[in-house]
C-alpha cells in the first residue's frame, strides 16, 4: 500500500511504479533541457489586412537529440506537474524579449503564460525584470493568458493585471471561446486584445454557427476597444471571411507558420 496524492491509499502495482519512474526521468530531462537551452522559441507572424506585420507570437519548442522536437502540449503540462514551470517561463520570457529587443523593427512579442506562472507572486516582479535587462519597450510585450485564470480567483487576477498593465505590457486573452466564456470578465480585466480560438476560425464555411459567433466576438471585442486576432488562419476563405468582418489581425499557417526568429528576418529587419 501507499498513499496517493490525494492521500487515498492505493494498492502499489509495478505498472504504476513504472510510469512514476518515467515520469521522474522526463521531468530530469526536462530539467536538463532548460538549463542547457535545449528549449527553444520559434516566432509566428500576426499580420494587419494590409498584410503588414505587426509581431510575433514566441512558440516554445524542445529539440532533443534523441527524441527530436517535442510539442509545448506534451512538456509544457509536464513541466507544471513537474514544479519546473517557473523555470521554464522566465526562461521563455527572457528569449522573448532578448529576441524582440534586438529586432530593427519595433514589433510586438506575444508570449504565453500558463495559469501557474500567472498565478505566482512573483510574475510582476519578473516582467519588470525581463524589461529592465533586455531594455525591451514595455508597449512591445504582449502576455497571453486564458480565461480560467480570471474565474479562479478574480479579485488576485485582477490585482495581477491591473500590476502588469501598469508596467505598459498589453494582456491577450488567448483560446477565446473554448474555456468558461463569462462575457462579464472581457470589460471588468483590462484586456488589450482578444485572441479568437483556432476551433472556430477552422469551422468557417463549415457551420453557419461559426460565422456568427466570430462576426459577435469582433464586434464585441470592438464595442469594448479590445483589439481581435484570429489564429489559426489557414485558407483564403478564412482570411478574407475575418479581414470582410472587421478582425484586426491573423495568424496561421496560410499566413506564416512558426519559424526560427532567423527564417523572419525578412520582416524584423534583422
Ligand atoms: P496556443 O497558444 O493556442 O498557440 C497556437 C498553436 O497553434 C501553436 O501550437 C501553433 O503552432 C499552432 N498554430 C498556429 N497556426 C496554426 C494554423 O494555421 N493551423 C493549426 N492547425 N495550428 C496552428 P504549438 O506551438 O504546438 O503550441 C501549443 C500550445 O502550447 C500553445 O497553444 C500554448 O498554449 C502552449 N505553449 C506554446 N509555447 C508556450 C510557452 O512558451 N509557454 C506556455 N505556457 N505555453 C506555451
Ligand atoms: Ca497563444
Ligand atoms: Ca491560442
Ligand atoms: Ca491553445
């Protein structure tokens, strides 16, 4: 017997052991991989109607020797359970800015933050940080953040985003949509820009529904001064639907997938 996370009293089985092990033996290699820089960032393009760019999104990517690129969906929960998300967020943070500070272009850096990391005490802190060493205009940051951080907790979430916009970093509402969808947190958080889940920008010309509800949330978004991009934007048809729609800016594969900051250069002005 032994007992469980929760306290519950399991029954050890070897199967289990195993699995515990394996875990214990990514979260080390996941460990490694921060201290070593095996965590790298790729960027992908947002782009105005006129087809000018206006930044970057920062997509974490692992490139491992052996085990070749793992996704962000596979290490990023892993390093959360792990306790290394901290770790990994500045880590992410400061390649972001270090990246977008040394562009010739003054463009915006998007990056994202998982509810643990905005939920620490110590993310203002770390921000200011990050600006202060890069040297990184604080209007040029861009922090993505998912609903459920505003429903968990919506007196300290708003303390921590009333902190951060006043450092000047602007706050993305990512996934919009798919999480607990309360119109009521869009006006009451200072949100900059509203993020349109990918979901609903892939079912375009599919169901009637989707354009609806996008056609809203632009306007919505609008109606509150919040700027929208839609991600996810991987056909003509799509774009064209958002841009006729009003959606202040796309992002997706048709548009640009994410690369290394080098393959951008063309567009930062190296
Ligand atoms: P997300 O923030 O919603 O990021 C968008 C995801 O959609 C990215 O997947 C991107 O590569 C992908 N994508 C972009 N354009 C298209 C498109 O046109 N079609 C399709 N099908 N997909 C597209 P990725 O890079 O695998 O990242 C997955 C998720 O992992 C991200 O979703 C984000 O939640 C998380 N993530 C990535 N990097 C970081 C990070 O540095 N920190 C944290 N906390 N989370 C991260
Ligand atoms: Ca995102
Ligand atoms: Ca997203
Ligand atoms: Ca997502």
């Amino acid at each position: 017997l032994d007992l469980g996370e929760r306290g519950d009293v399991r029954i050890a089985d070897p199967a289990e052991a195993g699995a515990d092990g394996e875990r214990l033996a990514f979260r080390r290699h996941l460990r490694e991989a921060i201290e070593t820089g095996a965590i790298l960032l790729q960027y992908q393009p947002q782009f105005r109607a006129n087809g000018e760019v206006v930044g970057f999104e920062a997509l974490a990517r692992w490139r491992d020797p052996v085990r070749g690129v793992i996704s962000p969906a596979t290490f990023i929960p892993a390093a959360e359970e792990g306790g290394l998300i901290a770790a990994l967020g500045a880590h992410v943070l400061r390649s972001a800015c270090r990246e977008a500070a040394g562009w010739k272009k003054p463009l915006r850096i998007a990056v994202n933050l998982s509810p643990l990391e905005f939920e620490s005490d110590e993310l203002p802190g770390l921000v200011e940080a990050v600006l202060g060493e890069t040297g990184l205009d604080p209007e040029r940051l861009e922090l993505e953040i998912t609903e459920g951080v505003m429903v968990t907790d919506a007196v300290r979430a708003m303390a921590t985003l009333s902190r951060l916009r006043a450092l000047g970093v602007r706050i993305a509402l990512d996934d919009f949509g798919t999480g607990y969808s309360s119109l009521s947190y869009l006006h009451r958080f200072p949100l900059t820009t509203l993020k349109i889940d990918r979901s609903f920008v892939a079912t375009l010309g599919v169901t009637l529904e989707a354009a609806a509800i996008t056609r809203a949330v632009i306007q919505l978004g609008h109606a509150l001064g919040i700027e929208v991009v839609a991600e996810g934007v991987e056909t003509p048809e799509q774009f064209d639907f958002l841009i006729c729609e009003g959606c202040d800016l796309a992002q997706g594969y048709l548009l640009g997938r994410p690369l290394d900051a080098s393959a951008y250069a063309h567009l930062t002005g190296g």
